[in-house]
C-alpha cells in the first residue's frame, strides 16, 4: 500500500488489519514482508489465524470479510480488501466518497466481469466452486426476498 496517500488522520484512527494464515506469513516472510516487534508489516497489523474452519480458503475467507461487524464491534464501518487488491486511496475519502455523499450503508464494488448474481451462480457452477445444491439454493433465497436478476437495460 502506498503510505504516502493515507492521512496522518487516518493512521491514527483507522485500524489497518491483515488476516493471514501460516502460509500466507511464510511467503510475505520470505518476499521480505516480515512484521516488526508489534506484528506490523508497516501500517497492517497482522493477524494469524489459525485452527480454521474450513479446509476451503475461499470459504474460510468469507469469515471475517461477513462477520467484521463482530470482529470489530466498537467500528462504524469497515472496509474489506480481497488478497488481490490493494489500498489506492485513503480509507476516510473512501468512506466519504461511497458512504457518507450517498447517504448509504453498504458499498460494494462491481465485480470486474460479472454484474448479476445469476451469472455468478453460473460461474460457480461451471468452475465447481461449490456444491451446485447449494448454489441453487442460495438463488432461491434471493429470488423469494426479491432480488431480480441484472437488467443493462
């Protein structure tokens, strides 16, 4: 992450939190990422995890990205990075620009291919990410509590 574009305001006040396994520290480790007497690798505090709950990282993942409101419970908002983005601007003017101009609670990113839930399941399906019973279920769900599928038009 660039530490330059982050505000000395938001270096004090927002906690940068970074979630790997073993593995992952083992690799940042040897990439010369290794966290200081505080577990810090600059701004991140890093956080090991272990004994997790799935053996599919891709479910494991969802954990802490679904439940930070508990792992964070004094926080308003959070901001969740996958392991393939990285922080480009300051998380106060993100906040301000996604949240707090809209008046909203919730921003999420558009997927870079996808933009529709079904086509998602499809995906899923096609690359056998998941059990397909469950796929279907989960659409059933969101289709019950109204979502309708993606409209370009």
């Amino acid at each position: 992450m660039p530490e330059k574009t982050i505000s000395e305001f938001s270096k004090k006040n927002v906690c940068f939190v970074m979630f790997v396994d073993e593995q992952t520290l083992l690799t940042l480790s040897s990439e010369g990422n290794i966290p200081d007497d505080e577990g810090h690798i600059g701004l991140w505090r890093i956080v090991v995890v272990k004994n997790l709950p799935y053996k599919d990282m891709r479910k494991t993942g969802k954990v802490p990205k679904l439940l930070s409101h508990r792992l964070f419970p004094s926080s308003r908002y959070s901001i969740w990075l996958d392991s393939e983005l990285r922080l480009q601007a300051d998380p106060m003017l993100i906040i301000e620009f996604f949240l707090w101009r809209t008046r909203s609670e919730y921003a999420i990113s558009n997927h870079s291919v996808r933009h529709c839930v079904w086509d998602e399941a499809l995906r899923n399906k096609f690359l056998n990410k998941y059990n397909h019973a469950a796929i279907d279920e989960q659409i059933i769900f969101y289709q019950s509590d109204g979502l309708t599928k993606f409209d370009p038009f």
